[in-house]
C-alpha cells in the first residue's frame, strides 16, 4: 500500500512564492491498495492535481472511492474539479457521514456544489458513474483489498477518522480534529459526566489509532497559538506527537498546515517541536507533509 499527498493546506488554499515547497492545495490524500484500488480521503484543492495525474498517465476509466472526513469547504470545493466525473464507463464512488444537525446524507455534499448558482454543469451531465455512500459510524467495509474503519474524531461538525487497513499495513488520517477538553469547568453539575463521555471518546479514537503504520494528524497550530483558537476544531503539534506517542504509531506525519504559515515558518515550527520531543521520540518517525509526497508502506 502507498499514499500520496496531492494537498497539505487547511482552511483556504495559499498558492504562491511563501508556500510553494510545502504546497497551497487543501486537504487530499490518496491511497493506492495492493491491487490497486484508488482510495481518495477527502477532495480539497488538491484533487484536482490528482485528477490531471490520472488523466495524463492514462489511468483511465477511473474508479475511484472517495472518504470525506467531513463537510468543510477546504475538504471538499475541489469535488466537482474532479475531472474522472466526465469520463465514461469512470465510476466514483463518495463516502460519508450524515450531517446529524441537517440530516444530509453524503450526496448533499455534492449537490450543494453543484447548483447552478456555483457550478456551470449539472450532475446529469456528467458521464460517469457517480454512487453515494452514507457511512455508518464504527462500521468497517471492504474496498477492493482494504478495509476502511471509521471513527468519531472532535470538531464542530461531525469529522470521521480513517483506518485504511490492507495486506497487514495501516494508514490513519485524522481529518480536522482537535483533543477533546472539558468545556465545563471543575464544579460544574456537568462536569464529570462530560469528563466520562471524553474518555470514552477518547478510548474509541485510540483504539481506532492503535499500532498504525502511518498516522497523519492535523497539526494547525502551535501551542503558543492554540489558546487563542480552542474550540475552533483544530489540534496542535504537541497534541499530534502525543497521539502518535500514545497510540504506538510507527510514523508521524504533520499535515493542514496553517494557511498564512510560509514554507520558511512552517519548518521553524516543526524544528521546534522537533527539539522538544526528541528524547521521547524512539522509533517513532515524523514527517512534515508537502504536496507529492509519497510514502511507501512495506
Ligand atoms: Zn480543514
Ligand atoms: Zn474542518
């Protein structure tokens, strides 16, 4: 199994000379089984990078199975840029959660972008195949030789996590996520219940976590920043090593890099954290993420 990351970018896409090593493109990984099946997690920006790679290297019709984490724009306006969409005999495949406050399944994600207020061409005038497939939270299905599980992670709309597993490899990505606090302070009524429901929260993440090959975590902030941005959904570089530490993960790899971070200031911060974790670290390798790189799980 291998992944590639097309998009490394959170929140809005930042092309231009301050990021151009690290990439501008938001949120999209693929993952590309042992045989082959083409796993997309999420479709920001990047995808549509991907969808030239597809159709320069002839790799078509394609079918494609895209998880999306969750609905955000950054994780999904690349969507109708996905130019497979307009191959024949292509088949896409979209899986998701429903949205529980609206009660959309995972084809509104697309359609919403796809009205003619925002989208010149409608779904009916695309030639491929397109399945929508609203996932079930905890369930585990096979695609081609992967098994994909997904799990509950905390941001302000529901966010699955991935597990791809295929052949003995594993790959997590969190998608948007930040640790989990108590939002009610110590002699709150409330507060040790909510303290309950986090760790069983947290013991669901986890386990879902648990001894991967590769865990790519979002990593949108320092922890000098993130008091000034909790609650906004997002975790920090200390918060991803202490998963990865936590969880028994073999590697580590730092993506959503924040939008005004130039390539300059993004490895000055991981240089940082770097320093401050090395006499914890062990085995466990960590990665900045850029746009095209690719890793191997052998
Ligand atoms: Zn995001
Ligand atoms: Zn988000």
């Amino acid at each position: 199994m291998k992944f590639i990351f097309w998009g490394v970018r959170g929140s809005i896409p930042s092309p231009g000379p301050r990021t151009a090593r690290y990439g501008g493109n938001t949120t999209c990984i693929e993952v590309r089984t042992d045989d082959d099946t083409l796993i997309v997690i999420d479709g920001g920006t990047g995808i549509f990078s991907l969808a030239q790679s597809l159709l320069q290297n002839k790799r078509t019709p394609v079918h494609a199975n895209i998880f999306i984490t969750h609905s955000h724009w950054d994780h999904i306006h690349g969507l109708p840029f996905f130019t497979p969409l307009f191959v024949r005999d292509s088949r896409v495949r979209l899986h998701g959660v429903t949205d529980p406050v609206t009660g959309n399944g995972i084809e509104h994600v697309m359609g919403v972008q796809l009205q003619n207020s925002y989208f010149p061409v409608s779904e009916t005038q695309m030639d491929a195949t397109i399945e929508y497939r609203t996932l079930t939270i905890g369930e585990a299905i096979q695609v081609g030789d992967a098994t994909v599980h997904n799990v509950v992670m905390n941001h302000p709309v529901t966010d699955l996590g991935y597990r791809i597993e295929c052949n003995g490899k594993s790959v997590f990505f969190t998608g948007d996520h930040e640790p989990h606090y108590n939002i009610h302070p110590a002699g709150h009524p409330e507060h040790a219940a909510y303290q309950q429901w986090m760790a069983e929260r947290n013991a669901a993440i986890d386990a879902t976590v648990q001894g991967v090959d590769a865990l790519i975590v979002d990593c949108s902030y320092t922890r000098e920043e993130y008091p000034a941005k909790q609650g906004w959904g997002h975790g920090t570089f200390d918060s991803a090593f202490s998963m990865a530490l936590r969880t028994g993960a073999k590697a580590l790899y730092c993506t959503h890099h924040e939008p005004t971070r130039s390539d300059d200031e993004l490895e000055a911060v991981f240089a940082d954290v770097m320093a401050r974790h090395a006499p914890l670290l062990g085995d466990l390798k960590v990665f900045l993420a850029y746009e095209g790189m690719e890793v191997l799980l052998t």
